[in-house]
C-alpha cells in the first residue's frame, strides 16, 4: 500500500480522525521505559533507540535466514523537496518522525496512515543560515509528548496524541545565525537540545529545558565569552580561557556548535555531548598564536542535573579543519588487556577511532579508521595528535589533506552490535584544498571558514566510501563494503546478525553482520543518507525508513553524484516478512531542452561571477554550478526563470521555496554576473558531453 501525503503537510496542522484511537492508547516514556528499552527490542523510543547510542537492536525475527523474505509492507510518498535525516521513533503502535523544514508527523505503524501532522512555519529564508540543508534528525519522546527542534531555534513540545503544540521556548538568539537540525534527547525529565552555525560566526552551546514546562534548567557554554565582558560564567570556562590567544578575536564567536550527538549513562549519571569545529575554521585567523581552544572539538562528560562538567577530552587540539566530534558518542562494555572496562567510542570527522574510559576521559586507545594525512598519529603519552608539518596550511600555499570537512565520518549513524563486537560505520574517503586567507580573511554574509577552502567540482575518482565493521578492541577492520562514492546512509545492526544500510546508488542492503556477506537489497529509488530503524508491532517485526536524498554533500553536487544520478524522492518506507506492496514507476527527470550557445561578457564578469557564486551560492546549488540531485540544477534553469533572476535572487521572489533573497549582500551587477558564470557553466557542460558522446 502506497500512501500519499502531499496537502496535508502543507498546512500548519491537520489531523486524520481515523488514527487518533490508536494514537491515544500510547502511555508515557519514561525513565523506567528508557531503561526497559535496553533489553526490550519491541520500541525504538529514542534517536539512537536507547540512551548508550548503540543502535542495536536485540529483535531477530528477521535474521540471515528469513531476511530473504523481507519485502515492502507500505510506504508513504511525502511533499518534501528537501533531504529526510531523521530515524522515526515508534512507541505503542505509532511511529513518530520529522521531515525538512523542521516539520513532524506521527503514523499507524501497522497501517501506514498518517494520524497526525504539525508545521511550526519555519521561514524559508531561515535555509539560508543552514549550512547543510533544511533537515531535521528526528524528535524526542517523553510523559505523552513529542519534541522537535526547528530550523529556527525554537523548541517545541507537542501533544503525542494529538499533535498540538502544549509549549514553545525560543532557545536561539534569530537575530544571529543560529539553526538547529538535530533530534532533542530527554533524560530526567529534561529536555537537551544544541544548534548549529559555526561556519557563520556563532558560539556553540546546549541547553537543558523542564520537559513539562519548558522552563530553562541550565545551559552550558562550549567556549569563553569575550573576557572584556568580565569574568567567565563557570570554572569550565575559566579554564577553557587559558587555551585562547589574548589575540582572539571574539566577535567571530568561537565556534564548537554541539549539532549532534549525547549519550547518558544512568548507573554513572554522566550526560555525554560532542562539541563542534571553530569559527572561524582556521586557527591562525581564530585564536593567532596558537592555543587548543577548549572546548572545539571535543567529548564532554557532565552532571545532567546540573551542567557542571566532570571531565573532557579533546580530539582535535586547535581544530583547523572544520574536525567536529559530533559524531556519534556509544557507550559499550569491552574486554580491553583482559578485564571489562565500560568505555564511550567515537569515529569523528577527524579520522580516528577513539575508545576511552567514561568515567574518568582516560584515553584506551586511538587509531585510524581511514586515510588521514593532517596527522601521524595519537601520542598515547599524551593523547594528543601527532600531526604533520604543514597540515595547518600556515605558508599561504594549498595543501590537499584527508579527510576533508565532510570528514572520515559524518552524522550518518554508526551503530555497535554487543553479539559481534563490531562498529559498523558509514565510512568515507574525500579530500580538500585549504589554503591560509590571513590577513585576507573577509566577513562575507554567509559560509565563512578563513581556510580559503577551494570551491571546485570534487572529481568521482576521488570520492568513494565504504561499510566497515570495525573491531574497537583490535582497532582494526573486520570486514569493509566498497562503495562508489560518500554520503551513503546510516546503520542499524541487529540481534538477527544483520547491518543494514542505505546508500547513495538507491539501495537499502543488508549484510551479515559478523561476516558482511550481501544478503538482501530494495530499490529506494532515491539516494539515502537517513538510518533504518526496526521495532515490533502486533507480534511483527518492521524495518522503517526516511528515503530522500540531501544534506551538506548532496547540495554541494559535483560529478560524484552528478554522475549518479541521484534525486530526491521523498519516502517513508516500512518492511516486514511477506510484505508484497511495490513502489511506483518514475518518470525520469526532467530537463530544459535547448543547445546552449557560448556566453557573450566580459571575461572580468565571468570571472567575478564565479567568485560570488562560490560565496553565496555552491553551498545550496553545487561547486562549480553542478548540482547534487536536491536544489535545482542552475545551469538547467529554465527562460522564464532567467528572466526573473534579479526578483528570486534579490528580492526574494521564491522565498517561499526556500531561496532566500540576497538584496542585502548581493548588488544588481552581480546578481547578473552569477546568471552570466551558471549560463557559461552551462555551455561548457554541454560541450563537454559532446565530447564524452563522440568518443
């Protein structure tokens, strides 16, 4: 069965009567559920279904041997152009997720209908400070309500049964450009959620709110304020201080956005959170002279109650190159020199594979899952990296490093399969150009990182990925999948020793999970980049699915994924053994017909057209105006667009669609340079293919 749901979503809130009886036998998640949860396979109430992280789940009524059955029970076609991030949630028969735009809804998770939908009305103007699409990770579930954080800054705590809003904290200043995409966690009937924005010049934080409430408990910094302000707020930051240059430029605001990740361990009573890059990236613009500038890039322990933190470990010592440990925190228990020892692991950006002692920070061991060329490797002595002569990029020459700022892993979930011992990671392999802007560096409205990262269409050849199951204990790969290209999806492993994967090609796989032998596959139809989740209903065990290509790689395009072919085709997928519903045929997809001609300017204009297309442009519609599959394709603009081009790109005229108007950073002149550079793209692809058809 094949649902659509298309004018629903679109106004601000709307109910399906025919769910709301099963919507309201849901009881309340709480701490006792929270912990049942570990053990109990049947609900997935949080983003990582449990409060470790893991991503494991003990069900395995699908399994290496009935897998082969598993087909498609439903499926839900949504009006949602943009990438689906989040891993739905399912208590009680009803599954809960989020769309982009920050927008939520709540499903039979037996029948496939749509019980309820909410739109908090984000402003599409606001996708203009999210450096990574309009997505959203997921919500939270906690005592009968759902909670999502907006693209806006706003959380908002919504009626489980019904989908009204019960409250709404502004936790953001809008004023700046702060934005949220990221799923809340709840512990102790609190409500934790962060933000992103570093890239545009913010100070990272995360704050705690009362789940009943919304009332503010508590909010931790993650880098000084300005000491001419007067002292620091917390002892944390006061230490933190010392790690910053007396040079330090304060009103570019530091950085270490926590976007992503938190884990809580209840027996320590330790919430874990991953902190971001700096703002700006470069170090040497950042902080001048030096310094590790706590707490970028790093692993905190605190007291939930509180706040107040217990330890922390750095994993990027003056970050340089946008390397955030934001990544997924897990908390396992590991045989290590032969004794247990209860640790928290993370596969950041960075590289490395980190698996420390989570009650105290001690570092256990550190190697690197991939290939990483900034450092040598960590000094156990120290824990630090041993990085290489010029990875800092200080001389004013490019230097090409691994990983680049999409990272060795990203926020594609990992997951930890307690029954292998392995951490299957959603691995890949792109390099980048940085280059020192000094004294150059410029504050443009919009992605500004000091690295003078070059914007150039990143060749196929250079971008692939990978499935590896990773041994933490031998800290080495057990089995690795080959993939053709990055930005393939997140994990899920289970107790029926299967990983399953999305990819970028338009596959949800499944493997073994002890030995990675390919066991099944479906056609999405779309690129993938969100994780499957799995639960149990009515006896029946599911696999669930958010389908639609996007985020950061997908609106940076390039022949990677223009070679792909990969779209968005926005779907809610559900599997069970025996499902037998087929997704519809596509029409394929649609371009303007004309032979481009050479573009007639000024070589000056061409070129001043390509330097402000990188500035404001690439991050949304593609290096080099090659488009990802998600925004459209500007070299394919249509002639009508053309001839509107200074209402949509200055005034705003698509606003509604997402595409913020740029009247206040962009002048008329270039605005038409920009349609000048995308036209000339245009006729240069095409000669191009020409080419490529001729031989």
């Amino acid at each position: 069965m094949t649902h659509t749901l298309s004018r629903q979503l679109r106004g601000t809130l709307m109910f399906s009567l025919l769910g709301l009886g099963v919507a309201a036998q849901a009881a309340p998640v709480d701490t006792a559920a929270m912990l049942a949860a570990e053990s109990d396979g049947a609900q997935w109430l949080s983003y990582d279904r449990t409060w470790s992280q893991q991503r494991f789940s003990p069900l395995q009524q699908i399994n290496t041997e009935t897998v082969e059955n598993l087909g498609l029970a439903w499926s839900i076609d949504l009006d949602n152009t943009r990438g689906l991030e989040a891993t739905p949630l399912y208590h009680d028969g009803v599954l809960y997720t989020s769309l982009s735009w920050s927008r939520v809804m709540a499903v039979d998770a037996g029948s496939g209908e749509v019980l309820w939908s909410y739109d908090p009305q984000v402003n599409k103007a606001k996708g203009r400070q999210a450096c990574c699409d309009a997505v959203n990770r997921g919500v939270a579930l906690w005592q009968g309500k759902v909670y999502v954080g907006t693209l806006d800054g706003r959380l908002i705590a919504l009626d489980a049964k019904t989908g009204k809003p019960v409250w709404t904290q502004q936790t953001t200043d809008n004023s700046k450009p702060y934005t949220i995409t990221g799923a809340p966690r709840v512990l102790n009937d609190m409500v934790l959620i962060g933000n992103g924005g570093a890239e545009f010049g913010v100070r990272g934080y995360f704050s705690a709110y009362d789940a009943a409430s919304g009332e503010l408990r508590w909010r931790f910094y993650t880098v000084p304020a300005d000491p001419a302000d007067g002292p620091q707020s917390s002892p944390a930051l006061t230490e933190a201080l010392k790690t910053w240059s007396d040079k330090t430029d304060w009103s570019l605001g530091g950085g270490g956005t926590a976007w992503d990740s938190m884990a809580y361990d209840p027996q320590l009573n330790l919430l874990y959170v991953g902190t971001g890059n700096g703002a700006p990236w470069n170090r040497e613009i950042r902080s001048p002279g030096g310094g590790d500038n706590l707490y970028l890039s790093s692993i905190l322990a605190l007291r939930p109650e509180t706040g107040e933190l217990v330890w922390h470990y750095q994993v990027t010592p003056g970050e340089s190159w946008d390397y955030t440990a934001t990544q997924q925190l897990t908390l396992a228990e590991l045989e290590i020199d032969g004794k247990p020892r209860q640790v928290i692991m993370q596969a950041p950006k960075n590289g490395f594979f980190y698996v420390l002692d989570r009650a105290t920070g001690e570092l256990l061991s550190a190697e690197k899952y991939g290939k990483v060329t900034w450092a040598e490797r960590i000094d156990m002595a120290t824990g630090r990296p041993v990085e290489v002569a010029g990875a800092r990029y200080e001389s004013g020459e490019p230097v090409t490093i691994w990983p680049s700022p999409f990272g060795a892993h990203n926020w594609h979930s990992m997951s930890y399969s307690p029954l292998t011992g392995l951490v299957y990671i959603p691995y890949q392999e792109v390099p980048a150009t940085y280059v020192n802007e000094g004294g150059e560096f410029s504050r443009i409205s919009g992605f500004n990182t000091g690295s003078g990262l070059e914007n150039k269409e990143m060749p196929a050849a250079y971008t692939t990925g990978a499935l590896v199951a990773w041994d933490p204990v031998k800290q080495a790969a057990a089995w690795r999948v080959e993939r053709p290209t990055h930005w393939n999806g997140g994990t899920l492993v289970t107790a029926g020793n299967l990983v399953f994967q999305g990819t970028v090609a338009g596959q949800l796989e499944a493997y073994s999970a002890d030995q990675g032998k390919a066991l099944w596959q479906f056609p999405t139809q779309t690129g993938v980049v969100a994780a499957p989740m799995t639960y149990q209903h009515e006896g029946q065990q599911y696999i669930a699915l958010m389908a639609g290509w996007g985020g950061a790689a997908a609106l940076y395009g390039g022949e990677a994924f223009a070679n792909a072919g990969v779209r968005n085709v926005s779907r809610m997928l559900v599997f069970k053994l025996g499902g037998q519903q087929q997704l519809p045929t596509l029409a394929g997809p649609t371009r303007v017909e004309r032979e481009p001609q050479p573009v007639v300017a000024a070589a000056s204009d061409l070129a001043a057209g390509e330097e402000v297309y990188a500035q404001y442009c690439a991050i949304c519609h593609g290096a080099a105006a090659v488009g990802g599959g998600v925004l459209p394709d500007l070299r394919y603009s249509s002639d009508a667009i053309r001839g509107a081009w200074e209402a949509i790109v200055l005034h705003g005229a698509f606003q509604g669609k997402g595409m913020a108007a740029f009247g206040d950073s962009l002048t008329p002149e270039q605005a038409n340079q920009i349609k000048l550079y995308v036209m000339q793209r245009e006729y240069e692809s095409w000669v191009e293919s020409m080419k490529q058809a001729e031989e």
